[in-house]
C-alpha cells in the first residue's frame, strides 16, 4: 500500500504543480457521440467511465500499434508476448483479455478461433479516425462478449471534396511502415479508401537464450468505407477490412533444444493470418428526428495457421478458422418531454469454428462446429429533472448450445452544478464458453464440453469535476465486480498417475468452471489539464485487486499508471512526452514480474501545410522488462517518418 499512496502522490504533485489542448480536448468529448448505449448519446449522458481518442492524439502519438495508445487508459493492463507483431492481450479492471469485446466500424472484431480475443498485436493504428473505450459490463447492450466493457475504433472517412495522403516511416528493428489514403466527399455521398503496409525484423522473443534469433512481422491491411445520402431521412453505408500478416516466434521449449539448431533454424516458429470484415447497413431518421431505425448485417472471418521449422523443411503445425455473421435491427422513439429515449435490439449472430491439425495425442483434431444465438434488449434513458439522468436495460439471448440468459444494468447521472457531476452503474453480464475450451484439441491440451458460462454482478460510483474555469477536469471511479463460474486451467494427471516415479507422470491442462467468487475491485483517477495554451497534462493511476480463490490473478499489475505532457513549443512543432508505470504482478508458475515504467517521445513538425516531419522515440531510456514471462520486449528504438497531404 505504501507503493500505492506514493505512486498516487507523484501523479497528484505532477498534476499540482505542472504544465493544455487536453482539458479543451475533454470539453469537445462531452459533445461528441459515444458508443454507450443502443443509440448513440453524449458522454454527458451515460454514467459509465469512458475514455476518447481522437484523431489529433493519434496523430501526435504516431503509435505503430493501437494496443500501445490503450497503455494510457484507466483499467487496462496490456501484456505482449514478445516484440511488435506477438500475440497482445488487454484486460480490463482485472478481468479477462475475452471479457473485452472490439468493434471496428460496428463490426465485432474478436476472434471465435482465438478464444473469442483480439490479437492486439496484429491490429495496427493506420487509418483510425478515434477510439472510445467504455469500461464496465455491457452486455446487457452487447452480449456475451462485453462482460468488462467495449472498445469501438472508428476508422477514418472522407471529409472533403478530395483528399489524398501518403506517409512512410522507417526505424530501429529494421521497421519500415508506409502507406495511402485517398477519398472523396459529395452533397449525397461519399467514400474512402486506405492502404498500409508494415515490416520489421523486429528482436528475438525469448528472453536468455543466448541466440540471435530475430522475430519478425509483416502487416498489410486495407480498409474501405462509403456512404450515400439516398434521402434526407436515410442512408445506406458500407466498409470492408482485411488484413494479412505474418509473425515469426517462438516457444521456450524450442528455445532450449540447442543454441546450435536454434541458430540453424532461427524463428522456429510463424504464424500467418487473415481477417476479414464487412458491413452493409441502413440508417432512417424520422424528418422531426423522433424516430431513429437503424438494420445492419456484418460478417468476420479469421484464418489462422501455424507453421514450425523442423530438420526436414517447413512443417504445417495447425490450423484454425471462423466465421461470425451478424444480423442486427435497432429502433428508437425518443420524446423531448423529460429527454425520454427507447431503444428495441433484435439480433442473431451465427458462428462457425474450424479447427486443422490432423492427429494430436492420438485423436483427431479436425473439428467443425456451429452455434447461433437469437436475442432481444431494450434500453430507456430519462431526465426526470433538470440534474438528473437515469437508464435501464435489459437483454435476453437465446442460445442454441447454453442455457437462455438474461442481463440488466443501470446508469444514474446527478449533476451537482454545471462543474460536478457524480456517476453510479450497475448491471449483470456474461461470458460462454469458448470453442476452444469446449471441443479444441491441441498437444498438453483437454477440452471439456461441460463447462458453463460465467456470470458476473458488478456497481461502480464516480465523479467528474471541472476546475480554474473548465482548465482542469478530474475523474474518479471506484468498481467492484464478482465473477462466478470463472473458467480457468487447472493441471492434472493423465497417464502412469499411479507410478511412484511422478517423472513418469504425464500432466495436461483442462479448463473449468472453478468453485466460489472470483472479484475484481479498484479505483481509477484520470486528469486532464490545459496548463497554458502550450501546455497540456494528462495522467491516470489505477489500483485493481483481482483475485481468484484469493489468489493475485496473473498479469494484472495492482498499481498502473500514466503521465501525458503535450507541448507547442511553436505553431508548427508539437511534442509529447508519455510515461507508462506498471507495477510489479504475478505471472504463470509462481513468478513475480518487476514493476518497470517506460518514458516514449513524440515530436512532429508541420513543415509546410502539406508536409508533416515526425520523429518517435520508444522506450527512451531502454528499459529491461518483461510482460508475460520469459518474453523478451524491445529496447530503444526510433523512427522517423513523413506525411504528405495533397
């Protein structure tokens, strides 16, 4: 706790006694429209803790990878595996990296192969126009999925008459990233078309080894989005994305068959993969805007395959694919008496799972597998007087695998005056089992079709507070959230168990539904202060005490935090200089990572009107740390790069 009150204390005294364009930038959130509700409102109105991106701090960040601007952000611990490119997990409020669900354009982006995740790693931060993130259970809102809370990444659309953009970079780890952009923007229509491209060698993954294994990456990713005005009330839309990549690992075991083969074979291991979504949808808006009807029917497919080097070439090391397709109807009255607002779902969303892997431990891993789900949930928001907000909903999905389910939450909003407001959520949520953990087959590895969904309770109270004249904005959260049915891995005997030699003993990993309550509770603090009209500082502390059968959960660090400085030291320079602290947490078999803080600069010149010239330093200071244990991560690095608008 000591570590606690002096961490809160540095930022706090940071805060107190520093250098603004981010308290300005949190006024324009409060306007802009959030993905927390079935329709979407104003921050102003939803009780849940949310954090925005936009578009100038993407551009300021100039961060490779989307994963390392969520670093910054209350409630999120992330945990790479390695260097760019590996596989990434977030975890938000210390529950688990599958309780978070990902929206790019309203298409769900997690993955039903890879254990219903996004790999954080191979999702890039070209082309992205803003990030919300809404921490807390939604699935009343959004199912299964959203058991911790929704990231929705809005990628970027044309604007004006005719744009065209085009920006390379090259860096340490013999990074190179470039691409384009071009659109064009009508009176009815519009569209936009973005292409980027990444390669690095990158750095060798497993720690202490002794080798000079690089593990590289390569990433090509393609989005397009339109839209047409067919009426004043309607119009249709589409997007489509894809990317295609490959990252090259590998395992501890392969790192220690011998610094000989190793050499021979460097990166034993790659991964390629494919991601696919589109989306084709239509919105009508009544002339008097009382009613709203949105339909939308979306697809995702991931193909994932795995390859390994072996003395006799490039052997295929399995395989998996899935395919999700969504179809998904909203309508909403709203009255202006009391801002009354009601919002009716209707969705099915059909899923599909392959698994490719010939024979593992004797049985067939070729499996083929299907599951649909049927739902309805309604939300109503009113202001019953000038101060307060207040929202219910409800959601009921109808699974042909689990059992019918049924979820709730509550959002009350009281504003003090125009500067304080105090915030209080509440609600249920669940998570099913994945296909993985039901039917997959891998070596070491037993699935179990009995497992059950978990469930989870979860309130949180909050306030907001604007201060020197709306320069300075504070934000605090306190969460609490129990999890029953936690499906976790436990290790067991399963063949010669009755021999007195346990060296003889072959153990494998099985998922289940545990006994007893899993909790996660904790505080989150966030400022924003708009110092001068030079100077903006941002900074975030978290404290999350996750435990399961009261034992620290792995990888979820009790003390995070983070400090933003962002200065204009002229009209055409900016430069930001971003801390990241991560305490000490506990990690598979026992071990205790170290806390470690890595401090990253940003600087970018507007050199002419069309010319952007910016320079990234990563790692700064180049700081020895691991995330996940006995991965290596990357030490300094820097990039240079150019952005040209015509």
């Amino acid at each position: 706790m000591k570590k606690l009150y002096s961490i809160a204390t540095v930022l706090t005294g940071s805060l107190l006694t520093a250098l603004p364009f981010a308290a300005q930038a949190d006024k324009n959130i409060e306007e802009v429209l959030v993905s927390a509700s079935l329709l979407p409102i104003t921050a102003a109105r939803s009780a849940n803790a949310i954090t925005v991106i936009d578009s100038e701090q993407l551009k300021n960040r100039a961060a490779i990878s989307v994963s390392d601007l969520l670093r910054d952000i209350p409630g999120l611990a992330v945990s790479r595996s390695g260097v760019q490119g590996s596989q990434t997990q977030i975890r938000v409020r210390g529950a688990e990296a599958n309780h978070l669900l990902v929206l790019i354009d309203g298409v769900e982006a997690n993955d039903p192969s890879q254990s219903d995740e996004l790999n954080w790693g191979t999702l890039t931060a070209s082309d992205i126009e803003r990030i919300e993130v809404i921490r807390g259970p939604q699935s009343a809102m959004r199912g299964s999925d959203a058991m911790a809370g929704v990231v929705n990444i809005v990628t970027r659309s044309a604007d004006q008459p005719f744009s065209a953009k085009v920006f390379v970079e090259t860096g340490s780890f013999s990074t190179q990233n470039r691409g384009f952009s071009i659109g064009h923007k009508a009176d009815s229509y519009d569209v936009s078309l973005g292409v980027s491209d990444l390669e690095s060698e990158g750095a060798n993954i497993i720690a202490n080894t002794g080798t000079n294994d690089d593990d590289g990456y390569e990433n090509t990713s393609i989005n397009f989005k339109g839209g047409v005005d067919v009426s004043d009330e309607l119009r249709l839309g589409v997007s489509v994305r894809h990317s295609h990549g490959v990252s090259e690992y590998d395992d501890e075991y392969a790192a220690k068959i011998g610094t000989d083969f190793h050499d021979q074979f460097n990166d034993l291991l790659h991964s390629d993969f494919d991601r696919s979504s589109s989306s084709v949808n239509a919105q009508f808006t009544s002339a008097d805007g009382k009613w709203n009807h949105r339909a939308s029917l979306s697809e995702s497919r991931f193909n994932n395959n795995n390859f390994k080097y072996t003395a006799n070439g490039i052997s295929a090391n399995g395989a998996t694919e899935s395919n999700k397709q969504d179809y998904q109807y909203v309508g909403s009255r709203l009255w202006e008496a009391l801002e009354q607002q009601f919002s009716l779902l209707l969705e099915q969303e059909n899923e599909e799972f392959k698994q490719l892997g010939g024979f593992t431990n004797g049985r067939d891993a070729n499996k083929f597998l299907a599951r649909n789900t049927n739902s309805i949930a309604f939300e109503y928001r009113v202001d019953p007087v000038d101060q307060v907000t207040l929202a219910i909903g409800g959601r009921h999905d109808d699974n042909s695998v689990f059992d019918d389910a049924e979820t709730w939450k509550f959002e009350g909003i009281y504003r003090l005056d125009e500067s304080t407001r105090f915030r209080a959520a509440a609600g249920t949520a669940i998570k099913n089992p994945t296909f993985g953990e039901l039917y997959g087959i891998y070596s070491g590895f037993q699935s179990n079709s009995d497992l059950t969904p978990e469930q989870s309770q979860s309130w949180e109270l909050g306030v907001d507070k604007a201060l020197l004249d709306d320069r300075l904005e504070v934000k605090a959260t306190y969460f609490n959230a129990k999890l029953e049915n936690e499906i976790a891995t436990k290790f067991k005997c399963n063949q010669n168990c009755d021999n007195d030699d346990w060296m003889d003993d072959v153990w494998v990993s099985s998922p289940e539904n545990i006994d007893g309550i899993s909790k996660q509770q904790g505080l989150e603090l966030s400022s924003s202060w708009l110092v001068s009209e030079s100077f903006v500082l941002d900074a975030s502390y978290t404290y999350t005490d996750s435990t399961q059968e009261g034992v620290d959960e792995i990888r979820r660090a009790r003390n995070l935090g983070s400090l933003n400085l962002l200065w204009r030291a002229e009209d055409k320079l900016t430069i930001n200089v971003n801390a990241q602290h991560n305490g000490k947490q506990a990690d598979i078999g026992g071990v205790t990572l170290d806390a470690f803080t890595l401090v990253n600069l940003n600087a970018n010149l507007n050199a002419t009107d069309k010319l952007d010239i910016y320079l990234r330093l990563d790692n700064l200071f180049d700081e020895d740390y691991q995330e996940v244990f006995g991965y290596q991560t990357l030490g300094f690095g820097a990039s240079f790069g150019l952005r040209y608008s015509l």
